[in-house]
C-alpha cells in the first residue's frame, strides 16, 4: 500500500447511554503528506425523540463506511465477566487460559513493586500485559465502575454494526495511552498529554498538541479549533488519527488471534522515520 492513498477513517468517543458527550470524528485524505482533513464532526450524539444514541451511531457509521474506525472504549471483557461455567473454583484453581497467562504475567513480574492485585474480573490480559509500563494514571481496569458501562455499550454497538451487508468492524485505542506514545515517539512536551483534560490549560494543550501533529505531517490545519474546542471532539479526533496510523502499519499490534480475542488495545508504534514513503498494509 502505498502512503499515498486517500483513505476514509473515524474515531468514536464513547460516552455513556444517557449522555449526550458521544462524538463521532471522520478524516479522509492520505496520512503523511500533511492532508489528513477532518471532514464532519458529529458531536453531542444523545438520544433524539426515540431514536437512540446508538441508533444514531449506527445510521452514521453505515452511511460514511470508513476504511478503519478507531473507538476509545474497551470491546472485551475480563475472563470473569465472560465466564458461563455455572460452578467457580477461585483464580488459582481457575482452568481459564487466559486467567491462567495472567496469573503467569503477574508472576514473571515478582521482583516490580506491584500497582495492585491481579484481578481477572476487572483486569484482561493487556491490562496485565501492560500493567509496568504506563504511568499509575493511565492503568484503569477494563472493568471498573467507571467503564463497565462503555464495555457494554461498545460490545452491543459491534453486535449491531454485525447485521451490515459488509460488517463494520470496531478496533479499539485509548486516548491516555495513545497521546502518551505520540508526544514520547514525536519528542514533544509531555504537558501536551497529560494536561489535555485540565480546566484552564486544556484547550491550549489540545491545540498545541494538533499542530505539533500538523507541522509532522499527520493532518491538515483547518478545523483544528473546533476539535480542539472540546475533550469529548479532541478524543474522537486521536482516535481518528490512530485508525489512520493502525492502516498504515504504525500501531502495535496482538502476536496472535489468542491476544486479539481478549481485547488489544491499538497505540502508535512510530519506529522509523517519519513519513515512510512505502509501506505494506
């Protein structure tokens, strides 16, 4: 695939049921070459008379139909959340495969001062797999009381995005982690990561942040303000820009079906030059 083709991406920030901070970011254009251009950004995505949030989702998804969608919101569950055995034998007799490689994870990193306890009805593997390498910030379970509820919206919305002629298929990143790989690997100010969100100083980081990645060549400059203007559009643009570098081979990626069953979360992996001139898809 050559770096040159115009592609069509989306990045979701999901919110709750009952919000209206849903927001939905489509870019089109070829990545590298400075016009990536955001093209609509569909935003306060709430319920709407009886047509609900994930209607709405649904119809806008179908009609746009973007080479990659990108959502920051976990697709998996932990291994305890999707067990049907009706009977428990606890996590050290479990015969689960996937608890038993995290219990195996948590093990082979004895000698690091543990966050927490392995807890494979919060947990899955990546968060375990992951669990040394992320400032404390960023290591919120899959399955907190926080995002359990956006699993279980995001799982529900693959379900509908299933019964498409061509199924539209949901990949997921998070935004901590993704704006924490792009200021490391780019050598930007890591203010403009983990100060996106503040009160007073946000909107400023989020610009700046948007055109660091202009000047690099990652997106064109119109519309950086209105993206820039709030959390919720600035989420949905990264993811949009992840959905991008994950077609063109820059995101990592699960070794295995196994890693990709259990939920991988896609972040920018930028390990050479920037831009590549050719790249395999």
């Amino acid at each position: 695939m050559q770096i040159g083709k115009t592609v069509k991406v989306a990045g979701i920030h999901l919110a709750g049921p009952n919000s209206t901070k849903t927001t939905v970011v489509i870019m089109t254009g070829r990545l590298g070459e400075g016009n990536l251009k955001i093209t609509a950004v569909l935003d306060r995505m709430g319920a709407l008379h009886r047509l609900f949030s994930d209607d709405r989702l649904f119809e806008f998804l179908r009609r746009e139909l973007p080479d990659r969608v990108m959502i920051d919101s976990p697709l998996t569950v932990p291994p305890c959340v999707a067990c049907t055995r009706p009977s428990c034998p606890g996590v050290n007799a479990c015969e689960d495969i996937a608890v038993a490689y995290m219990q195996m994870l948590a093990e082979s990193a004895a000698g690091k001062k543990r966050k927490r306890v392995m807890n494979p009805q919060t947990q899955r593997i990546w968060d375990v797999k992951e669990w040394f390498q992320w400032a404390p910030s960023l290591q919120e379970p899959t399955y907190s009381a926080n995002k359990a509820p956006l699993v279980v919206r995001a799982m529900t919305l693959q379900r509908r995005l299933n019964i498409l002629p061509q199924p539209i298929r949901l990949w997921e990143t998070s935004v901590p982690h993704a704006l924490s790989c792009l200021v490391d690997q780019l050598g930007l100010d890591r203010e403009l990561a983990y100060h996106y969100r503040a009160f007073e100083v946000g909107r400023d980081r989020r610009t700046d942040l948007l055109e660091a990645l202009h000047e690099r060549g990652f997106l064109e400059e119109d519309d950086i303000d209105e993206v820039a203007a709030t959390v919720e559009s600035f989420s949905a643009a990264i993811a949009a820009i992840v959905a991008a570098l994950e077609l063109f081979g820059f995101c990592s990626r699960p070794n295995n079906d196994f890693f990709m069953q259990q939920g991988w979360v896609y972040l920018p992996e930028l390990a050479c030059a920037w831009p590549r001139e050719q790249l395999e898809a």
